[in-house]
C-alpha cells in the first residue's frame, strides 16, 4: 500500500505542469476553470507518486464513467483534495478489494446547516455530541461527513451503483486512537450486508484538514 499527499495552490498552478511532470489531462479538465485543473492536477501528481511507490508503474489514471478514477490493472486506489491539499493511495488488489481516502477542510456553521439532514441520521446525533468533550461538534461532524465519502468510494466498484450516506451508521468514535466504527444498514453487495461492521482511521492534519480512510478487506 502506499499513499502519497501534497499541498497546493491555485495561485501558483500553470497549465504546463501537466506536461512537465507527464500527467495527461483529459479534454473535460482542460475545459474546465483554473481551480478545477489545479485541483485535478494536485489529486493526479498524488496518484502518480503513489503508484510509483507501489510497483513503479508509469500508467495515466484516466476518468471513468462515473467520475471514478480508473486505475491499472490489478491495482485499486482512491483519490481526494481538500481547498489546499490533494491525496491518493493505491493498493495491489490482491491484498485488499477496496479502498476509500477523503480529505475535507473543516466544515463551518453555514455548510452544516445545509447537508447535515443528508448525512447523519437517527442515533448518529448522539455519537457525535457524545464526543463532545473531545472535539468542537463542527470538527466531529466533518469526519462523520469525511468517512461516509471514504466508504463510498472504497465500497463504489464493489457495489456497482450509488447509494446513499443512510446505507452506513456510524457508532462509534475512539478520539484517542483515531478510529471510527461504522455499521452497514443495507445490504449493498454480497459481502456488505446489513449489520456488517467496518473500522475507518482518520487524522487531523494542519491548517484543519481532516483525511479518513477505509480499507475493505
């Protein structure tokens, strides 16, 4: 497994870093404003890096049909970016079936307000302001938010469709050992079924940027 990160910044991003460091951009990135093509570039100089790393493959990632990104064969990964920084990790798919990494700036009052409803629900009010004491409610909601995007995207080749942020609860958070435990309420595949249980990692980087992570093994 390897996982590579970097940060960055739309001010100092040019066209030609692309053609400098041997990343192609697809026609839809190259139609698309300054700060998408800095933050696709960020995500696929990460995803370049780290697959290096892994087997030293050399091999474009282009854009599935889903917005997915599609990996050489034999090889899964994910890729994320926050505002300032970008992230992928790949894994040999023999040694794991999925993969899901996510990094978020801290959400603020305003965004909360507007996707909570969509993302926690029922009992999972109760874990988050049970911690509380450990974290401010805003950082604990932008894990819980963080960790579902990471089950999505490490779940999304296996499922074969999308689904919503309610097909998983999470349970639990150990402050201490940066864990989450998260339950699936819906049977998605043969193998995540209703009351599967998962654990996801997660750190709190600088400048209050928050990366989890799920490994299907």
């Amino acid at each position: 497994m390897s996982l590579c990160y970097c940060r960055f910044s739309v001010a100092a991003y040019a066209d030609d870093l692309f053609q400098r460091h041997g990343i192609y951009c697809p026609p839809a990135i190259q139609a698309s404003v300054e700060k998408r093509r800095a933050e696709f570039f960020a995500g696929r100089y990460c995803a370049k890096k780290s697959l290096r790393l892994l087997n030293n493959s050399v091999a474009d990632v282009h854009i599935g049909k889903h917005r997915n990104p599609l990996w050489p064969a034999h090889i899964i990964g994910s890729i994320s970016h926050s505002s300032r920084y970008a992230v992928a990790i790949t894994a040999l798919q023999s040694n794991i079936r999925g993969i899901g990494i996510d990094i978020q700036d801290e959400i603020d009052s305003d965004c909360y307000a507007k996707i909570n409803r969509h993302t926690l629900f029922d009992r999972e009010y109760d874990v988050i302001f049970k911690h509380s004491h450990a974290l401010p409610v805003n950082q604990l909601f932008t894990l819980a938010f963080s960790v579902k995007e990471s089950f999505f995207k490490a779940a999304f080749t296996e499922v074969g469709r999308y689904f919503d942020f309610s097909s998983i609860a999470i349970t639990h958070i150990n402050p201490q050992k940066k864990l989450i435990s998260m339950r699936v309420n819906e049977t998605l595949s043969e193998r995540l079924t209703i009351g599967c249980e998962l654990r996801a990692a997660y750190q709190i980087l600088p400048d209050k940027q928050f990366m989890t992570l799920v490994i299907l093994e």
